[in-house]
C-alpha cells in the first residue's frame, strides 16, 4: 500500500514519459508544481520500494513493478470517471476532480463492482483506455484531428488534454464522442478548419482545438 503522495508521484511519472519511458526531475516538479529538492527526496523513496530507476543527473524512469502500480492507480481514476458519468449523469467535464480523491481508495473489491456495474469497460469517458485488473493497456492509433484533410469524413473518438476548460468549450459546441464530422475546408493561414457534424452545418475550429481531437477515419 502506498501514500496518497507516493500514488500521485507515480501517477505523474506513467503520464509524463516519453515513448522510451523517461520522465525529467525538472518536468515532474513543474508538473506536480512541487520543488526540485521536494521531488528528489520523494523519488529516492520511490527507489527504495523498487518503484523507480533513479540515478543522479539522468532521466527517471518506473520499474516494471513501478509501472504496473501507477496503471493501476490510473484504473481506478478512469473507472471512477466512466461510473461517474455512465451510472450517475455527471457531465465529462465534471468528473476529472471527483475521481482524483476516489482513485486513493484501497479496496479491489470497491473497484471490482464498480468495474462488473458499468460492463467492464475499456474506455473512459474521454476516450483514453482503461488499463486491466493486471495494469495492462491496450493502446490504439489515432489520428489528430488536424492531420486529416478537406473532403475526408472522420469520427471523434478521444480527446488529450481534456481540461474542465477545454470540455466545457466541447460542450459548447455539441461536440461529444462517436459523432461523425465532415471537413469542409482548411484555412492556409492559421490552419483552422471548418467542419459540419450533427445540428452543425458550420464550424470553425482552431488548430489548437483540433491537435487536441483525435480521430478515427470513416
């Protein structure tokens, strides 16, 4: 069992490397916007329990015992969202904050319910995979939004970046998960697109809103 503390740390280290597995000193204290002296300590606790690879003046890195934890804390998390949302009506831009206390709860047999009550998932509401009861994720390859072309017929399947802000922005716009969207144009200059979709005839995204769209071609 770990701290809340140590959970979040491995919790940061998972999401933050890069596709070697590698996450920087300097990136895990702006991320956890904790000080440089703070997160060394905690990451040579971390060593200690087997969790990390930790050597001075080089990137870090989870062990695999590291890495199968910090997926599993992330079940939890994407569980506690999907339930949230599918058993009870939150909203996908409510739920990131709710599930950040509950994923801390040290019961299997909580999560084990939760799980077989929603169907056994293998998304969250937000489209992001949902590690197994072992911390297994299964990864899919998806396209940005703003890597497809005018003409092409696409549906939304997963956002990144999904802050309360940015789904709310979603929300705005009726934009929600599996719908279809078609690409009317691509402008030169600053590369937003205008798009149609259900009740949209109409819409212009920016580049930003769509680097952060990701997408399955139809």
């Amino acid at each position: 069992m770990y701290s809340l503390v140590e959970e979040n740390y491995l919790k940061a280290l998972f999401m933050l490397a890069d596709e070697n597995g590698h996450t920087s000193v300097n990136d895990l204290s702006n991320h956890l916007e904790i000080s440089m002296p703070t997160v060394n300590s905690m990451v040579k606790r971390l060593q200690n329990k087997d969790l990390v690879f930790y050597e001075k003046y080089k990137p870090l890195k989870l062990t695999e015992l590291g890495q199968k934890e910090a997926a599993l804390i992330i079940r939890k998390h994407r569980l506690t969202e999907m339930f949230l949302v599918d058993k009870m009506g939150f909203g996908w831009e409510e739920v990131h904050d709710i599930a950040e206390q509950i994923e801390h709860i040290h019961s299997p047999a909580f999560f084990s319910k939760m799980d077989e009550i929603l169907g056994h998932p293998t998304l969250d509401p937000h489209g992001s995979p949902i590690p197994d009861k072992e911390g297994n994720i299964e990864w899919k390859s998806y396209d940005q939004l703003s890597d497809c072309q005018v003409g092409e017929s696409i549906q939304l399947v997963a956002v990144v970046n999904g802050s309360k802000e940015f789904l709310e922005f979603l929300n705005s716009r009726e934009l929600t998960l599996n719908q279809v969207i078609e690409i009317k144009a691509i402008e030169a200059f600053d590369k937003s697109m205008v798009v149609s979709y259900e009740n949209h005839p109409s819409e212009t995204l920016s580049a930003t809103v769509c680097e952060r769209l990701l997408v399955e071609k139809n």
